[in-house]
C-alpha cells in the first residue's frame, strides 16, 4: 500500500512516500480502507521528536480518520466491510497517512450521515477534545461564560460551536483576520490578542465579575493569566501540555484566590463521544470547519502550515477522491 512516513525525526522534508505491506486486522480490529485524513499539531510534533513516547521507524503519523471498513478481526460485531466509520487513532500505534489502517474496534463509530469523508476527517480529533474539555472537565452548563483561546484553530472552533449550541456566552481570542469567522460560528465577544489585553477585555465584558470556564489551546503565560480573568469558583481547562515548562507557581497565584479549579486535559479515544458529535453534525449544530484540501503526496506541505500556529480550522489529506 501507498503511505507517507518518516525513517527519522526532522522537519516536513522527512515526510516521504513508502511503500508497505497492507495490515492486517487481529482480533477486536478493523481493516480500514482511508478515504480522508486530517493532519494535526500532533502529528508535527511526533514528526519533530517532541513526544516523550516511544515510536519505531519507518513510522507514520496521522490521527484523524474517515474511511470504509475492509476488514473486520476475529470477535467484531459491530461493523461489517462496507460500512463507512471515522475516528481517531492512538497515538502509540501507527497512524493513517496510508491507503489503509488498523484500529481497535471499541474506538471507532459510524461515520455522520451527509458528511463528506473529508469532512468527518477533521473532526474527531478536535471535536472530542472540544467536548470533554467542555463538558466532562468543566461541567459546562448553559447560560455560563467560556473563553476560547485559539479560537481560529481546530479545536477552538470545535469549542465555539460547541459552547454556543450549549447556551453559553463564548468569548474568542484571536487575529483581527478571524474575527468575522469567529462570529460566524456562534462567538458572542472577539478579542484581538495582539492589540488588547484579554484580562482587562473580559473583565470590562463582564462588569469585573470575569468567565466561568477557560478553555487554554495555547499555555505558557496565557495559561497562568486565565486564571485572573476567571470568575469566583471558575475553571481553566488547559491542553498544550508542552507549552507549560516555563509556568511558575507564584505566576498561578491567582487562581487560589479564586477557589478555581485547573484540568490538565488529553483527550480520550471514546465511542459516546464520537457518537455525540455525530447527532449533532447530523442535525446541522455543528459545522466541520476544512481550511484545505491536499492529497497524501503534499503532507509535507499540510505541515508548514500547520507549524505557522495560524491556520484556520483542519487541512485534510484526501487519499480516495470523492
């Protein structure tokens, strides 16, 4: 089978074309035939060595699927070839930018009807991350606030919709050049991170009272300075694990001020949460938010942009056309 994969750690140039042996699935597995596959900042980051996991070469990246069952292992009952699926794979296995993949059955979920397999692609990976951020870690209830920092991202515009179908206020920070994409998708309140401080901004939209849910896309000083924007009793969510070596503990001071709570947060491979996204794609209250569009040959190309730290939703690799 055709795939995209490195032999070592390094830039985009590493990503190149292989040829190997098609997979086949054990028990509890799905053979599954990749239609599309979205690239993430993960994926760059493994690229990169970055990941204290360990990988083996030749290795391939790429952890968000849409495709067709070919295949099912020994003890799978609920999915038969044919049956179109999306999903998002462990990181400790390989990935799927190749024509076909393997993956535990207990992960993966039908594919939501009227979606394009590109579109289901770009999904899953910040659409669960969205919604367990929200709701399983912060207990997000409607009629409270939420700030959204990297809203124009992935999971940031996952978040958005989510937090605005929920009955949330939604407070975004992003470039002046998303702002108008960021009301589109349900933002109420849009800070230009470049020009305003976010504290001060939030703390003037609320009357000094500040949000009561955080969600922190990006770390570093803007994870330590959330928590002065937060209302009383409130929560930060944080998930950019790597950005967080040089917070100290006197810079989260405010946060026990505040009686807050904090969420380091990685995201869990779940069927119900899958499914959950699924009925609300289905039912037009989210949107699956494709930048662009390239074919597996240019994932080197998917990655520079992704390592701008400024794209605007999910660059999807399209391996079966249509």
């Amino acid at each position: 089978m055709k795939a995209v994969g490195i032999t070592q750690f390094g830039g985009p140039e590493t990503l190149q074309p292989m040829a190997l042996p098609q997979p086949e699935p054990r028990e509890g597995q799905l053979l599954v035939k990749v239609h599309a596959c979205a690239a993430n900042p993960v994926d760059y980051k493994i690229r990169k060595g970055l990941l204290p996991m360990k990988f083996e070469f030749p290795l391939i990246v790429g952890y968000d699927v849409s495709g067709v069952v070919e295949a099912v292992g020994e003890g799978v009952a609920d999915f038969v070839p044919g049956d179109a699926v999306y999903y998002s794979p462990e990181l400790a296995f390989q990935g799927a930018y190749a024509e076909y993949h393997v993956v535990d059955a207990g992960i993966v979920t039908f594919k939501p009807d009227g979606l394009t397999h590109v579109e289901a692609a770009s999904v899953p990976l910040c659409g669960m991350t969205a919604w367990q951020a929200l709701f399983d870690r912060a207990g997000l209830r409607g009629g409270e606030t939420v700030l959204v920092h990297g809203a124009a991202g992935g999971v940031g515009a996952m978040a958005i919709q989510l937090a605005a179908w929920s009955g949330c206020e939604v407070y975004a920070t992003a470039g002046p050049e998303n702002h108008d994409y960021l009301e589109d998708l349900g933002a109420d309140v849009i800070i230009d991170y470049r020009s305003h401080d976010f504290v001060e901004a939030v703390r003037d939209a609320t009357k000094g009272r500040g949000v009561d849910v955080v969600l922190d896309t990006v770390g570093g000083e803007v994870f330590a300075r959330s928590f002065t924007a937060l209302a009383p009793q409130g929560c930060v969510v944080a998930i950019a694990p790597e950005a967080m070596g040089g917070v100290s503990l006197e810079a989260l001071a405010p946060a026990f001020f505040k009686n807050a709570e904090a969420h380091f947060h990685l995201m869990q491979r779940r069927r119900d949460t899958l499914d959950q996204l699924a009925r609300l794609l289905e039912r037009g209250f989210l949107d699956p938010v494709v930048e662009s569009v390239l074919p597996l040959e240019r994932a080197a190309e998917a990655h520079r942009r992704l390592e701008t730290g400024h794209g605007r939703g999910k660059v999807v690799l399209e391996i079966v056309k249509g």
